[in-house]
C-alpha cells in the first residue's frame, strides 16, 4: 500500500480531532508503509524542522538520527524559566492606567534573575452582539498597546527594547498576548496560534480558547486562556468546554493548509505534518475567566469572604472538587489554589461584592491551572507568588497575577555526544537489524462500551502499550477499514502516536463520540426496519515502526436519536417517536403522506416552548445546563410528545440549534449550497425563486423556522428578547446553510481556526457569510406573507 491509502483517509473523514486515520487494506498491503515518509511528533524538534530528509544518510547514522530525539532526557540539563503572568476579564471596559505589572521585570520575587516570559491573559475586552460572530475588532488594540508599553516591548528584531511581543490573538472577547525576553528570542524555535468557539454550536466566539504553542530550547510549551460557560448550576458546561478546548485546539491545522495555498508546494511536505494539540506538548498553562463557583449561598459566600476565611471559602470551590474527579477533563492538572478573597463579583469601580439584584455569588472565577506531560516535572513548577490585584477597580473581576517558574530542557552537547555513541554501539554490537526492531505488548484487547445512545455518547475506556524491546517503539493508532458499518468513526483516541523508549508504558483513551461529518453510515441506518439498535465492532490496529503489529477490538451498541439523523427520517417518523420508529416494522410512507403533515413533529414541539416565551431574554445565545438539554433530547427521542408549561426556553432553544446543526445534510441541502450563496448576492426575487426549488421537506422546515424567527423579532418582542435581524441572520446561516464537507472546504475551515492568516481564505469566508446572511435577512426583513407566523 502506498503512503497516500495512509495520508488521505475518506474525505468526510479528514481532520476530526482523534480520529485515527484509515489503514485501507489492499493487495500487496504492509504495515511499513504506515510509516513511510511520515514524521513523528518529537519534544525537541519544531514544526518546521519535523520534514528532516534522512534518504541520503547511511543506514546505521539514519537510525541514530531517528532514535536520538527519544533520549532528550540523558542530554538535557533543567533549568528555571521565569513566567509572569496576568489574567484579567475587563469587562468590556477600555485600559485607563497602567497595565499592573512586577515593579522590576528584570529582578523576580525569588531571585535576581529577570522574568523570561510575559503572558497577558484577557476576557470580555469584546462582548458586543455583532462582535460574537467575528473573532477579531477593534476593541483589541487599546489591550495590545497597553500590553506592550507596561513591559517595553514590540515586535521588531532589534534589541531597542528588553522584550520581544509575539503576535497577539482575538478572539471576540478573548486576547492573549506573549512576550518574551529578547536574550531568550535564538533559542526559540517553534511559535503557533489557535483558537477554539464554544459558544452555542462552537460558532459563537463569546466563549472558547485561544492558545499558543511555543518551544524555548527543548520544551514545548501550551498556553491558554480560556472564558468558560458562565452560571453556579453550569459545571457540566464547563467541563465540556474545556474539554473541547483541549481536544480541538490543532496547532498544525493551518500550517497543514498551506500546502493547498502556496503555489508550487509539495502537497505532502504539509500534509504529513502529525497533529500537535495542547496534550502533546510537554507544559500546558490554562488561566483565565474559568468561571467555577463556590458552592454557598450569597449570604454565606460574601460573610466568608469578609472575615477572610479563604481556606472555608475552598472547601466549596466548584474547581477544586472537579480535580478531584478521576473522570474530570482536568485530570492530571494542578491548580494555583488561591490565598486570597474571591475575585468576582464586585460592584465596578468598588472592592465591594455585588449588591445589586442579581446578588451574584463571591467566587474565584479567574484561575491558573498547570499540566506537565511527565508527572516528575510537576514538582518543578514553582509559584514565586500568586495575587488578586485588588487595588484594580475598572471591572467587576479582579485582575490575578502569579510569577512562576517552569522547568526547562537546555541541550547538553557533551552528554548528547555521549548519547550519540551508546546508540552507535548499539547498531555496531547488535547488529542493526536487531537493534531497530521493536516489540510491544498491548492489553486489554477488547474495549465493551454497551449500549450508547448517538445523543450524547461519552464513554471512555483505555488500554496500554508496553515497549518490551530494545529500541525506541514509534506508535501509530489506526482504524482498519473495511470492518464494521462504521468503519470506526465513532471511536476517538488519545494519543493518536507516541514514542515510548524500553519497557516504557503509555495509557491510550479512547471515547465514543458521534460528530457531524463523521457519520456519512448512520444515514443508512432507516426506520420502519425492524433495526432498534445498531451493534458495531471495530478493529483499532497498534502500528509500530519496524516491529509488531496488535489489535484493540472495540464494541458498542447504539440506539437511535434524532441528534445526527436526518430531515427524511425525522419526518418519517410521522406520530411515532424515534425509538419506536426505528424498532418497527410496518411501511409509514403513505400512511404519513395522506395525512399531509409538513414539518416533522419534533420540530414542532421545541419551537412551540420557545414562542410561548417570545420576550425572554437570551434566546438562541444563552447557554443552558447540559443535563437538562439532553433531557429534552431524550424525550423527544422515546416520548414524542409536547413539552408541559415548566420547559426551559433557553434549553429548547439550544436544542434547536443542535438538532439543525448535527443534521445529515442541512435544512439548505449540499447541493443547493452554491445556490443560495448566488440568492443572498443578488436579492429582488431571486431568494423566493430559489426557495421554490428546495426539496419539499428542506422548503417547509425552512419556511416554518423563518417564521418562528419573524414572530420574535416583532418589536414588542424584540424590544424585550434582545434579538436582532442581523444576529438571528448570523445565528442561523451556520446551522441552515453550510457548505459541502470536501476535503479542500475542511482544510480552508481548519486555516481560519487554527490561527493562520490568509487573507484570501478569510475574504472568500467573509463573502460566503455574508451572501448566506443576505439569503436569511430577506427573509426577516419585510417578509413575504407565507412566512407570518
């Protein structure tokens, strides 16, 4: 099998975060060519320097080359990297003084020694309606020039100032800014940027992450600032987004793109660049407005808060107890526990806690959290000191600062020298054939998650490698295709490759997860089949360079949703709910058509509990408890019946959102994408001829949603509700029209988010938003009659 069945898995397939790639089989099939012209992922190279062309090299030189990267341990030495680090949720609110820093960067809390590293973390700088769905505004540069002058720093290569400002990045009300001293600035040797939404659908910047992978010498390094779902009852939410944050963050996304982008480009230099996620690097730095709150009431919170009890305050912090939990995404964290009174809510311009009605509860809302790929290096960090900057009074947060100090790997030449030759005598003594083969044990060999339901499918089971070779094992996880139905989209697997030296063990995770784009087999899956369930059996297939091969076997069973179905099955499951439907037997086909029904019912019963409350604010952009929309997901699932009067709207109208998003194909099928783009441009009749050739059910759901969003925006509910036409467009063009899932579209989508600046792809972005936004406002805006509600 050539390299290119490895590289180019199916194209609904390509670039979904952990998962494995497809190992195609063919005649004349090898697991070596797994490993052809592939680049391991490796702590001491860069991004740019993974693409090493060792072909010309002798064979046994070759292999200490490839081997050498994997005993950085035996030639590096660890010294102290100083951090300065501030997060801060500004509130909307513009620098007015001088940024709070350190009095003297050049002399730290614990030594003489100058901070080496400057990192600016910052929250709701951004929070306007029309800013949520734009990553980047003017709003940011105020914080940037605030930044820059309270440190003396800028982004030239000459050494006028002590600090050198890596590039910044927005997104909405997130700005992360990185500096570091100019001394240091050689020994850097890899700098990326990406960010991650986790507002509704992932679309809405107002909540997410953005992150900066950095290597100094041989450490890499991942920092984050994050803003987490807010709410006391939202810890569920926060993990998730977390988590998100943590398994979605590629930093490699954009420069993989490039390939496509740059004329004359090798296609496979870029492409064969491995993923590189927060978890592969060796340090991870999470600060921000996390958002966990401690579990008292107000009146208990703020009589803590004011005799000074901070060690009583944590015994219910929300945070505190999540690290608790084994099964927590902040597993292996460490948290900066706070010595200080919470830093959120006050009243602006005061040192007093929130009086107002809302009566918000006192809590350490803005955290630093530290993660370190081997747990030995845990005990390197060190907090010179940790502080609430309380003199600080422009937001309702108070600012926290912290002066650490991280471990870092600096080369040493003559134990690398002295690593070169061990591994020279090695090939020379064993011979080597024997000194680059590689062994590995893998247990257990079968992974039962039970039964799943496609909404909401979390379950994660492991297993462990075990290099009981001689030689440094290089892993690769895949999926063996053809086996099940599937094929083994539904599996996620953390890490995808690693490297383990002899008798080194790794935990591989794997989790049952059902996202768009990855489910091209649940469209075969039809009601009225007499199929209830769908039992799977994947093969995941433990791939080692130059060695053994060993197979995980993976089963499941999956119950049926309307969550990642699609508008054909929905509607054919006309009176029945989805369970019932999908057990059945009998054909409901004219039974449901002589009964003329337009819209499938589920539809119907969400947006019956969200127009029942047209005045209430947030709709469609407040976030809701986690539970309880699965809830409602769950009984329309199995009950199929209308929601009573007590129904959240706000967890109705997220699960609207979800159930158009996760749609097989979308209300504005793939083939009429280019179409409607075309529509929203010209305008006049042009959007009513095009919504005449929609199939009939796409029309009708269409037709039915635009006028529950009419029915909203009529001022005497807009006045109230705080919808627009501009943000219900903005809202509702990315669960109603998206492009077709090609190869080349995921690329460009994985440019823009993974940080990468081009501003062709950004341009031919912001044209097609724009058209499919023009398509919805003509008809919110005047509309024509069949759309009144």
């Amino acid at each position: 099998m050539n390299s290119e069945s490895i590289s180019s898995p199916p194209k609904e397939q390509m670039f979904i975060p952990d998962l494995p790639d497809a190992f195609i089989a063919k005649n004349g099939s090898k697991i070596e060519d797994v490993f052809e012209n592939y680049q391991t992922k490796t702590k001491l190279m860069p991004n740019n320097a993974l693409m090493v062309d060792a072909a010309n090299s002798d064979p046994a030189e070759a292999w200490v080359k490839q081997e050498l990267p994997h005993y950085e341990s035996q030639f590096t030495k660890l010294h102290d990297l100083h951090v300065c680090l501030m997060t801060f949720n500004v509130a909307s609110k513009k620098p007015t003084m001088p940024l709070p820093i350190p009095h003297d960067l050049h002399a730290t809390a614990h030594s003489k020694q100058p901070t080496d590293l400057v990192v600016f973390a910052f929250q709701e700088i951004d929070m306007g309606a029309t800013a949520m769905f734009r990553e980047e505004t003017e709003a940011a540069l105020p914080w940037v020039a605030a930044a820059q002058a309270a440190i003396n720093a800028d982004r030239s290569f000459s050494n006028k100032t002590p600090y050198y400002a890596f590039p910044h990045k927005q997104l909405v009300g997130l700005l992360l800014c990185v500096f570091i001293r100019r001394t240091l600035l050689p020994n850097v040797t890899d700098f990326a940027l990406s960010t991650v939404a986790t507002g509704a659908l992932g679309s809405i910047g107002n909540k997410g992450g953005i992150g900066a992978h950095l290597v100094i010498h041989c450490t890499s390094f991942c920092i984050i600032t994050a803003h987490l779902a807010a709410g006391v009852d939202m810890v569920r939410k926060r993990n998730d987004d977390i988590n998100t944050i943590l398994r979605d963050m590629n930093f490699n996304a954009a420069p993989r793109s490039w390939g496509w982008l740059l004329p004359g480009e090798d296609l496979n230099r870029w492409l064969l660049l491995p993923d590189l996620f927060p978890r592969d690097h060796d340090i991870i730095l999470v600060t921000g407005d996390l958002n966990y709150r401690v579990n008292l009431t107000y009146e208990e919170s703020v009589g803590l808060a004011n005799r000074g009890e901070v060690g009583k305050l944590l015994e219910y912090d929300q945070l505190i107890q999540e690290m608790k939990d084994p099964q927590s995404p902040w597993t292996g964290f460490r948290d900066l526990t706070p010595t200080f009174l919470p830093t959120y809510r006050f009243n602006i311009g005061t040192s007093t806690y929130d009086t107002s009605g809302k009566r918000r509860v006192p809590s350490y809302t803005d955290r630093i959290c530290v993660w370190t790929r081997l747990e030995s290096m845990q005990a390197r960090v060190k907090v010179d000191s940790l502080r609430a900057l309380t003199e600080v009074r422009i937001s309702d947060h108070k600012p926290v600062q912290a002066q650490l100090r991280f471990p870092l790997k600096v080369e040493v030449p003559r134990a690398k020298t002295q690593v070169i030759g061990q591994l020279r005598d090695n090939a020379r003594v064993l011979g080597l054939d024997c000194a680059s083969c590689t062994h590995i044990a893998v247990s257990p060999s079968l992974l039962d998650f039970e039964t799943q339901k496609v909404n909401g499918c979390e379950r994660m089971l492991s297993f462990r490698v075990t290099n009981t070779g001689p030689c440094a094992a290089v892993v690769r996880i895949l999926r063996q295709c053809p086996t099940d139905a599937s094929d083994g989209t539904w599996l996620r697997v953390v890490p995808l490759e690693f490297v383990l030296v002899p008798e080194q063990t790794q935990k591989v995770k794997v989790t049952v997860q059902i996202q768009p784009g990855s489910t091209p087999w649940l469209s075969r899956w039809m009601p009225f089949n007499g199929q209830g369930q769908l039992e799977m059996s994947s093969i995941l297939m433990v791939c080692v360079r130059n060695g053994s091969l060993a197979f995980v076997e993976c089963k499941t069973v999956f119950k049926p949703s309307i969550i990642g179905n699609s508008l054909r099955n929905i509607f054919l499951f006309g009176s029945e709910p989805c369970a019932k439907a999908y057990r059945y037997t009998k054909d409901r086909r004219i039974e449901l058509f002589a009964k003329k029904q337009h819209i499938p019912k589920e539809l119907w019963y969400l947006i019956n509990v969200i127009v029942a409350h047209p005045c209430l604010p947030g709709l469609f952009t407040e976030s809701s408890k986690l539970e309880r929309s699965r809830e409602i997901i769950d009984d329309l699932d199995s009950l199929g019946v209308l929601f009573p009067d007590t129904t959240d709207p706000h967890s109705a109208a997220e699960c609207l959102l979800k159930l158009l998003h996760n749609l097989q194909e979308p209300v504005i099928p793939f083939g009429h994408y280019e179409a409607a783009l075309c529509a929203g441009e010209i305008g006049g009749k042009a959007p009513l001829t095009f919504l005449s050739t929609l199939p009939m059910i796409h029309a009708n759901v269409f037709i039915y949603i635009m006028g529950m969003l009419n029915f909203l925006l009529r001022p005497v509910n807009a006045r109230s509700n705080g919808l627009s036409i501009e943000l219900v467009a903005q809202i509702f063009s990315n669960v109603l029209i998206a492009p077709p899932l090609t190869y080349k579209e995921c690329v460009h989508e994985h440019l823009r988010r993974g940080g990468g600046v081009d501003q062709r792809i950004r341009r031919k972005s912001q044209i097609e938003k724009d058209a499919a936004q023009s398509l919805l406002k003509f008809f919110l805006n005047s509309p024509p009659t069949l759309l009144q509600y």
